[in-house]
C-alpha cells in the first residue's frame, strides 16, 4: 500500500488491531457505522503522534539569527493538544515559552513548531515542559528559557477523578530564570489581565 505522506508504517496492521479492540469492548465493527472506524482510528493516532518522527531540535538549529537583543523575548498562548501517556486521552491548553537571549534568536513560529512537535507524543505533562525548555536550552543556548505549562486533562475529567474545569500548571527553567525576580516579570506578562 502507498502511504500518503502524513502516515507512517504499520498503519494497516494498526487497523486490525482497533478492529479487534472494537469487538473487546462489545462492539460489533462489521456494523455499518463502524466499517471504516479502525482504519479511521490508526489514522488519527499515526497523527497525533507524528512528533516521534521529527526532531525538535533541527527545526531550531535551522532557524538561528544572529541578533544583539538581549531582552527577555516571550512567546505566550501557544494552543497545543498532546495525549496522556497513561491513559492515551487528550490532555490540551497553552504552553507560554520566554527565553533571553545570548546572541542569538530564533523565529517565533518555531518555537509554536517545538510545541506541536513534543505534544504530538504521548506525554506527561511536566516531561513535555521540561523536553520544551531543554530544546531551547541546548540549540539556542540563551541567558535563561522558561516554560510554563497550562492544561485540562481529559483523563481526570471524564472519570470525575478532578473537578471540572481544574487546570494543572507546570513549569520549568533555567539560567537567569532562577532568579525570583525574573520569572516574576514573564508571570506577570502571561497573567490574563
Ligand atoms: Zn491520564
């Protein structure tokens, strides 16, 4: 079978085994509504989880400017959807990124492209906060990165494990971020007013 581009190996074989997962969950998946549902599924995943194919850290090295500013640079708002780990649910929100720089930056739809490249693997949260900061960290090697985090996780909400609407925050970083002070100022530039 030819691939089109945004698929990957093993997509067939994902198939059959959502056709089965279908029938174990008491489904009937020769049922009209569902003939399509398997392949339609291992397309969906092959998707969201396209991130285990691309290398975050290219798309920055790639993309570096020589640049003397050396104030802090904030990217905020960043709409992401990544999948727990645990439970492969969605868990989804905004990742805020501020980084100083040292010589050099790097344009603002890469770090967006640094997002949806760690969100499209199955995470935790903290991991992709930290994988986010550790990229920046190493490519761009600036003064400091800080990376906050925001998200609702499906797998709690819908197993009425937290209450609705509860949203967990985390953050990393690093360099002149961890001064007080610093992350006080990008807090404060990310708050909703
Ligand atoms: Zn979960």
């Amino acid at each position: 079978m030819n691939l089109e581009p945004e698929y990957r190996e093993g997509l067939d074989q994902l198939a059959v085994h959502y056709k089965e997962v279908l029938a174990l969950l008491g489904e009937d998946p020769s049922r009209e509504g569902l003939e399509k549902t398997p392949m339609r599924v291992a397309k969906a995943m092959q998707v969201l989880t396209r991130g285990y194919t691309q290398d975050a850290r290219k798309v920055l090295t790639a993309a570096l400017f020589e640049e003397k500013y050396n104030q802090m640079v904030i990217v905020k708002d960043i709409d992401f959807f990544s999948m727990c780990e645990h439970h492969m649910l969605p868990f989804f929100g905004k990742v805020h990124v501020a980084y100083i720089p040292n010589g050099y930056i790097t344009g603002l739809s890469k770090i967006a492209r640094v997002v949806d490249i760690f969100s499209h693997r199955l995470q935790v949260q903290e991991r992709m906060t930290q994988q986010i900061k550790d990229c920046i960290q190493d490519t761009l090697k600036p003064l400091g990165v800080m990376v906050v985090v925001e998200a609702k996780h499906l797998c709690m909400q819908m197993r009425g494990v937290e209450k609705q609407n509860s949203i967990t925050t985390t953050s990393d970083f690093s360099g002149a971020f961890n001064q007080a002070k610093t992350r006080e100022e990008f807090m404060n530039l990310i708050r909703p007013k």
